[in-house]
C-alpha cells in the first residue's frame, strides 16, 4: 500500500507557521491522522488518539493534567470527543503564542461542532478534508476549478486522460483513501464495513437512539436523490420515518462530511428563484453502494447515470477549493419555470455558469440558457460545458468545452 500525497498538505504546513492551532475536520477514513502523521515524521511533535477511552476520559474529567500529561506541540485525534479541551487551549495558546503548538482532527463539520468557534475563534485554522480528488489519485497538483481557457489548457496538461468507461469506473470505485491506495480492493466489501463503523461509531456519538437498520435505509433514500432539490417528505416517507427525524438524520450527514448542498444562486435583481437545495455527497463510491449498482457499466447505462455523473463533477469541483484550504462558492439556478444551470461559480467578480452532460458533441444549444444570469447584479463570466469530449474546445467566444477528465 502507498501513501497519496494529499494537496491540503502544503495548507497545513503554512497555517502551522501562522496559527496556534490547526484542526483538520472530515469524515473518518479520508486520511486526516496518516497526513498529519506523515507531516510529522523526524519532529518532536507528540499523539494521541480520543479513540482511546481512557485518553478520552482524562480529556473530559481533567482537561488541563491531559495537556500537562500531553504537551505541546501535540496531534490530538479525534477531539470531538472531547470539547472540555478546548478552553483549555484558548489559554495555552493565548498564554504561550506558540504557532502550531496544536495539530487536532475531528470527524464533525468545524462549523457544525458545539462551542468550537466561540473558544478558538481567531486562534484556529480550519481546513476540511475529504475523501480523495481525482487529482491526487492521479498524482497531479491541486488548482481551484476556474473557467479560464489558459488555466482548463494547463489542467489538460497536468491531467490523466480518461473515456466515458474509465470515468464511469473513476465514479464507481468511489474516492476513500483505502481503495485508491491499494489497501481494499473490492470496494463492496470496503463501504459494507466502513458503514458499518460509521454508524456504530459516529452516528451514534451524535444521537445514541438512532436504529442503525433505519438509518442505512435512510442513507439509501438521500443517496438516490443524489444532484436532485433537496424533498425532506420524500426520503421520510422512503426511509419509513417522520419528517423532523428525516432533517435530523440529514443534519448528522451533513455533520459528518458525507453530504453537502448547493444553494440556488439569489440575487435581489433576479426573480422567481426556487429556495431549495440540492444535495450532494462527497464520494460517488458510496453513492454506488447504497443505490445497489453491481459494476461501472451497468452504471453508465443505468437510470442514475446523470445524477451520480453530475454529483461526481460537482463534487470534484468542490474538493479543488477545500484542498487548497479556499472556500467553494458554488451554486445552482432555478427558476419558477423550471430553468437550471447545473452549476454557479462565483470567483473574480463574476458568475461562471456550468452544465453538466453526458454527450460527447455538445451543441451551441447548451449554452441559451447562461443568459439567464445577465440580470443578475453581478456580471456573468465565461461559461462551460463539461462533458465526456475528450479535449478542451471552444464553442464560442464566451463559452468553453471542458473534458470532465481535466477536473
């Protein structure tokens, strides 16, 4: 098995030079403790693990003798568990002024953890990690996505070409660390136990009541409704389960970094938008797994293919901001009647509007409705159209052909 250099490696190393404190959030399994690990190999940097429950138990009872016991500079894995530690130290690093005296990891969303923000507001740098981009898997640099001919030219450059069937076997292996390396090779097996342990362990840190059998079923019902406007009613009713257990349940999801939503694009000047979002999960993999897809080509002709295709492209967009420690500004437009653009990038001062196809030969056609953001105060940029062409293309003067290969 071979260590993936991940992207987000050179982030840490900067912010370690500028912050107390560097807490790494993501799902578990992404690589956060083996990055982290390898950063510190030949350094006096200790560890330990909250996973541990008598380390986990001496954090919460007496959180100052556990950073006595466990001094500076440190890697505390897993500090969900322990949010007692977490004034604690606020004070050491106000006391000490100490950049990078603390590494930490949780498996919860940052901005969705108790009490985190209040204690280590300016003393923290937050960087979320997920599973991997298909650039590191091909061992490329990381570049935030930007519609920019000189920038798709250099991704083409950098990038591991790829057809419709390999990128449909991209899709289906799924992203997790562990398969990517070599470490599973039979990603069936892998994601059977690694919801397994998710649910045993995360899910019910976070809600303790919560049927395991239940909440697979539920998984099952989000993740069929992958790139589609968020129906809470829908996958309650799928998942046989109200709808307030139904937004919990999404809530925990979304906590754990295994979902994310696009919000519609607002803006005062456009009219008629629809205020729902749409859901997202990080690793396509999964998405295979839970909707039951037996292999990659029977998922490329299959029902979902749009939908986990479209979830693929955006969630690989996403992963080129949060691997460079940079937040995604992505959305989506709907209207009332029913018009969408797939994606809405916000960057430089511009919209750039995205579709997502599955052609090969994408048309002029595509493109008619990115003039639906001329309205909009802030001015509308290049447009693409991502898609299974195998080289960067111009339609027109405004609008680029991407390969979804370059991502």
């Amino acid at each position: 098995m071979s260590y993936i250099t991940r992207s987000l490696e050179k982030v840490v190393q900067q912010v370690t030079q500028e912050y107390p404190v560097v807490l790494v959030t993501g799902p578990r399994q992404v690589g956060k403790t083996t990055m982290l690990q390898k950063l510190m190999e030949g350094t006096s940097r200790g560890y330990v693990s909250l996973d541990d429950l008598n380390e986990r138990a001496l954090a919460k009872n007496d959180p100052e003798l556990f950073l006595q016991l466990h001094k500076p500079p440190v890697l505390i894995d897993e500090v969900q568990y322990a949010p007692e530690l977490f004034t604690y130290i606020k004070v050491y690093a106000d006391t000490h002024h100490e950049p990078g005296a603390f590494w930490l990891t949780g498996s919860q969303v940052f901005k969705l953890m108790h009490g985190v923000q209040e204690s280590l507001a300016g003393r923290v740098a937050v960087l979320s990690m997920t599973s991997l981009s298909q650039s590191e898997i091909n061992g490329a640099d990381t570049e935030p996505f930007r519609v920019d001919l000189d920038a798709l030219l250099n991704r083409e450059e950098k990038a591991v070409p790829a057809d419709t069937k390999d990128i449909f076997e991209r899709i289906y292996r799924g992203s997790m660390p562990a398969i990517a390396s070599g470490k599973n090779t039979n990603s069936q097996i892998f994601y059977s136990s690694y919801l397994s342990t998710y649910i045993e362990r995360d899910v019910k840190e976070l809600s303790d009541a919560i049927d395991a059998l239940k909440f697979l079923r539920f998984m099952t019902a989000v993740a069929a409704r992958c790139s589609q406007m968020l129906n809470v009613a829908e996958i309650a009713q799928d998942a046989d389960i109200n709808q307030k257990q139904a937004k919990d349940w999404l809530h925990i999801l979304e906590t754990l970094g295994i979902i994310f939503y696009l919000h519609p694009y607002s803006n005062n000047l456009l009219k008629r938008l629809v205020k729902t979002p749409k859901l997202y999960f990080y690793d396509t993999g999964l998405v295979c797994y839970l909707t039951k897809w037996s292999s990659a080509e029977v998922l490329e002709y299959g029902a979902m293919n749009g939908a986990i295709l479209e979830n693929y492209v955006v969630s690989e967009i996403a992963k080129t901001y949060l691997n460079t420690g940079s937040e995604p500004f992505l959305y989506y437009y709907r209207d009332k009647d029913a018009k969408e653009i797939d994606i809405v990038l916000e960057q430089d001062g511009v919209l750039n509007p995205i579709e997502i196809k599955k052609t090969s030969n994408p048309g002029t056609e595509l493109t008619k409705v990115f003039s639906l953001l001329d309205k909009a105060s802030v001015p509308r940029g290049k447009g693409a159209i991502v898609c299974m062409k195998p080289k960067v293309g111009i339609i027109d003067r405004d609008n680029y052909i991407v390969p979804i290969w370059i991502i």
